[in-house]
C-alpha cells in the first residue's frame, strides 16, 4: 500500500462493493466485446467480400484481433481506475504506459494485416500482375513495422533516441564485418525481387543444371524451391544471383534437336529426298512451329553424314512435346524406310 500511495498519492483503499463492481465492469465489457463487437466486426466483412471488397474485408478481419484487446485493456483500465478512484487514462504517471499499449495494439493490427497477406502475397495482385516484390518486401514490411513501433512508444516516454541510434550505428558496423555472408544473400534477395527473374510458382534451372525445380517461397536469405524428385531446397539467394538462371516457366516454344547418321554409300538423290520429305512432315504437324525448321547434313564423316533435324513447339507442356516428338520421330523412321536409307552408327560409338 505505501508503494502504491508513493507511485499514486491520490490512491484510495477499496471496498469489497468496489472490487464487485470493477470485476462486473470486466466482465460486461467482454461480454460486449465478445457479442456485439465482435459479431458487427464479422458482418460488416462478410458485407465487404460480398460487394468484391476482399482488400478491406482482410484487413478488417486482420484488424478484430487487435480491436478487441485494445477495448479489453480499455475496460480493464476503467474498472482499476474505477476501483482505486484514480483517473489512469490521464494521471500522469500511468498516462504513457496506457497510450503505449493503445500504440502496440494499432501496430499490431498492421502487422497482422502483414502476415496474412505475407502467407497469402497473391490475393493483393491479379493473376497477370504477380510478381516475387510482393512476398519479399512483405517480409521486410514487417520488421518495420516493429522498428517503427518500437520507436513510437520509445518517444512517448521521451527517451533519447539520438544516443541509442549512435550506439546502434557503432554496433551494426561490428556486427556487419561478422555476418557479411549473411548481408550477401540479404542483398542477394533483393537483387532477386528487384530484378523479378522468377515469382512463386515458376519453373527454373540454373545454367550447370546443379539446380532445377519450381520456386515454393522467397525469404530474405533463401528461396525454398522444390525439386523433381519433391524435394525442397533452400537455396542462398546469392548463389542464385551470381549464377544465369533459365525460367522455364516462361518459355513459350520447346526446341527439339534430332541428330540422325545415315550411310555415306546412299544415294545422293534418295538423301535429298529423304530429308526434303522429313521437312514436309515435321511443316504439316499442327503443332510445329513453321518459322524455323532446320534438316540438313551438318557434318560429314569418313562413312557417314550426321543430319541436323530441329524444330521448335508452340508449348511449354513437357508432356505436349514429347507426345509431338514422338510423332516426328515415328514419322521419320518411315520415311527412312520409304526412301531405303541405311543408318550408321554415330563416330562416338565406333571410337567406343
């Protein structure tokens, strides 16, 4: 009691009548929150998402959490103030500690609002617009939100920011040197968002094929992507800078590359013919690419020419190109056949 009376000279001794009330003061003040704030707070968001709001109707959902304890501790500031007869909201040695707990409830209404669409990035973009910004600075988003609160409430109780700021710098600058490897890949991953080579989702290869897989997540210091064979992978996102990256994801033509070894005895004629014929089948099928067809003899051996057959597709389906490949390849073997071309073994093959 003498502390209390040395923190608050105005604090007045309770009744049992006072404890009852400040305790039905509570429990009214939940049963409010619970039942009538809570309720509105659901319906005005599922009036939101019926009139395609979705952007509000999260950030207000988000936002319920953090209404609800901020009234809560309202009502229980009331109530103690109440009981002990002191004006907490305005005296002026509890005036900062409620205004600091008002403050950490409004930013954290923001951050939460951060963290869902930090797990779900996508739902503030149309499919057209993704991109991998979104997710990243999400993340970073976060931090300053808790940096910025931290400081906001540091200023309620005058504390001085401009010594703790200089300490910070020194600090950080030592701390730099020890955890370079660490501001790489940081700075790595903003390389990766700000350049946008990939978005979660997307199919990518590394140019030595070490990695390949679909990105899952893009964190601050690693991107989580999946294999082929549903492994996950973190990778350092600066090994992904300094390495030239395939999206495969965006390709919108597949080449395919044939080589073919014919017997130099053939026949001039009949090679021609063969080949003029291969460049009309693969020009015919629906799904090739009619620009840029190549079937030429691109290298002559001591008894054989090797025969260059490529061609793109207009599809970025794996499963769409090989069925097409495989009607190419049915298709040559044909005309092989028609045009009685005898094969040869490849050089490589004889040198084994």
């Amino acid at each position: 009691m003498d502390s209390l009376h040395w923190f608050l000279p105005k604090f007045t001794v309770p009744t049992w009548m006072d404890v009852l009330i400040a305790i039905i003061i509570c429990l009214v003040g939940w049963l409010i929150q619970r039942f009538v704030i809570k309720k509105i707070i659901n319906r005005v968001v599922t009036f939101l998402r019926n009139r395609q709001r979705h952007f509000q109707a999260n950030v207000l959902a988000q936002f319920s959490k953090a209404i609800g304890f901020a009234f809560m501790t309202a009502v229980i500031v009331l109530s103690l103030s109440y009981l002990i007869e002191v004006p907490l909201f305005t005296h002026k040695s509890t005036k900062n500690f409620v205004l600091s707990l008002m403050v950490f409830f409004a930013f954290k209404g923001v951050y939460d609002v951060l963290h869902f669409y930090t797990k779900q990035p996508f739902e503030l973009t149309s499919e057209e617009d993704q991109n991998v910004l979104l997710p990243f600075f999400l993340r970073i988003g976060k931090v300053l939100i808790m940096i910025f609160a931290m400081f906001t409430i540091a200023s309620l109780w005058n504390f001085n920011l401009n010594g703790f700021l200089t300490g910070i710098g020194l600090t950080g600058v030592a701390i730099a040197f020890g955890i370079r490897d660490t501001l790489a890949h940081v700075f790595g991953g903003m390389s990766v968002a700000l350049d946008n080579p990939f978005q979660i989702g997307d199919w990518i290869a590394t140019e030595d094929q070490k990695i390949e897989g679909t990105i899952e997540d893009i964190n601050l210091r690693s991107t989580l992507i999946q294999t082929g064979d549903k492994g996950l992978v973190y990778v350092p996102n600066s090994y992904l800078v300094n390495r030239p990256i395939y999206n495969l994801s965006r390709r919108e033509k597949r080449k395919c590359e044939q080589f073919l070894y014919i017997a130099a005895e053939n026949d001039e004629d009949a090679i021609r013919g063969a080949l003029s014929a291969m460049h009309k089948e693969i020009y015919l099928h629906a799904q090739t690419e009619k620009e840029m067809i190549h079937v030429y003899i691109d290298e002559f051996h001591h008894n054989c020419y090797r025969v260059l057959i490529r061609f793109f597709i207009a599809t970025n389906d794996t499963a769409i190109m090989m069925e097409v490949r495989q009607d190419i390849l049915f298709a040559i073997r044909q005309i092989v056949e028609d045009f009685s071309i005898t094969l040869a073994s490849s050089p490589e093959d004889n040198d084994l």
